[in-house]
C-alpha cells in the first residue's frame, strides 16, 4: 500500500507542476498530436486529425477538462471531433464522456470496458477522490459503440486492440499505422505506477503479446508522466514488473 501511495503522490506532483492546471496539444507526427492534461494525476492523450475529422483517444477526467481539450483543438483544426476513445474505465479516461457525447461525438470502447464501467465506475471514482478530493462527482455515461476486442478507425488508419489484462482488466493499446505511434495509456510509463487493480501475473504476458504482434513502431504515447518514448518502453516496463515481483518494490 505504501509504494502505491507513492506512485499517486508521484503522479500527482507531477501533475501540479507549475501554477493552475491547464491543457495544452502540439504535433508529433503526421496526423498524430499530444494533449497533455495537467489537473489532477498529469495524464496525456493523443489526438489524430483526419482527413475530415478528428479522433481523440482519452475522454480526459471530467466534461470540463474535456471542453479545455475541445478549445485545444480547434486551435488547430475546424473539423468536427466525430470519435473518442475510452482505453479503460478509469476517470482519467472516461470522466469527460459527457461532454463529447454533448457535442455529437461518438464514444467508442470495447465492450469489456463498458461492462467494466458499469460495475466498477463508482468505486473507480471514489478511489480518485480518496487523493484528489476535488474530484467532481459525476454520474455514469456509456460509450455509444461498442467492440468486441478490436477495431480500426479513420479508414485503418487507427487500429484499438485488446491483448490481456494490465494496469487493468479492460486497457487497449491504440495504434496509428501511418506514423508508426502506438498509444500504451496507462499500461505503459516510466515509472512503475499504480498497480492497485493490476493483474500482475497477466499483465508481463499482455506485454510479451504485444512484442509477438512485430508492430512498426517509432514513438510510444505513454499515458502519464512523460508522454513520447521509443519503443524500447515495453522492454522497460517488463523489466519494472520484473523487478516488482521480485522485491515487491
């Protein structure tokens, strides 16, 4: 319990940089963006500019840090957020849903993730008010389409896919296939993290499967702390979960 309190004081620090929280987007790759989000537990999305629409991954906390994500956006582009993506349950990346449901946008998941949501929303949220107390009480909202396990986006040119349980039983990794960037969420950081629902004897398989589908890939999106690695991430991180198992540090 002692080191998982560290890992959220550690987030949280990190998230409080600074003066007031803000939001702020820059571009990293072909259509690919970064949205770094500083309230609460600093948390990073990514943001893919299409053709003719725009595609988040990552609701953001709540529907007010949503709307600052939105106003990020459109500093950038006029064409309509059409597709948001929820990689897990947790509030960091599925409080905000209301706000993109509002404004017509579609809220895409797996169907684990929004089976996950209705059992385990408020207990989710009642764990992030335990550190962040003012943390808004907000009411369930589902996505509005749902998957099996994968799916592509934007004409193939995102692929979300399910590989096992990690930081939680339902995270996804989002690929974008033009720019060779795969968006790991919470499953894979820096730091070892918060570990209070992880499946540790899954999730070094989740990442070995990972490794055994030979993705091109350049730049990782990590979903707290820094956001841009290369690929060597996953390694990183198996060697963390390694570590852990072994010292239980």
């Amino acid at each position: 319990m002692k080191s998982l309190i560290a890992a959220i004081l550690l987030l949280s620090i990190s998230g409080l940089e600074g003066t007031e929280p803000s939001v702020s987007i820059y571009p990293l790759s072909g259509s690919v963006y970064v949205a770094e989000d500083s309230h609460y537990a600093k948390t990073n999305y990514a943001v893919y500019i299409g053709a003719a629409s725009v595609t988040v991954v990552g609701a953001g906390w709540s529907p007010d840090t949503a709307e600052l994500l939105a106003q990020e956006i459109r500093k950038v582009t006029n064409k309509p957020i059409s597709d948001v993506i929820v990689p897990d349950h947790d509030p960091e990346y599925a409080g905000g849903v209301s706000y993109w449901k509002r404004i017509g946008a579609n809220i895409v998941s797996t169907e684990l993730t929004e089976e996950t949501l209705k059992r385990d929303w408020v207990k989710a949220a009642e764990f992030t008010r335990k550190y962040f107390p003012t943390y808004p009480s907000l009411p369930l909202v589902l996505p509005t389409k749902t998957y099996k396990a994968d799916f592509t986006l934007e004409n193939g040119n995102i692929r979300g896919f399910y590989l096992g349980p990690s930081h939680n039983a339902d995270d996804i990794f989002v690929y974008f296939a033009r720019e060779k960037i795969l968006y790991a969420g919470s499953i894979l950081k820096e730091h070892l993290g918060n570990l209070a629902f992880a499946n540790l004897e899954e999730y070094p398989k989740t990442l070995q499967k990972l490794h055994q589908l030979n993705l091109d890939i350049d730049k990782i999106i990590s979903g707290h702390w820094s956001p841009v690695h290369g690929p060597e991430l996953i390694d990183d991180y198996l060697a963390l979960l390694k570590e852990h198992s072994e010292t239980g540090h």
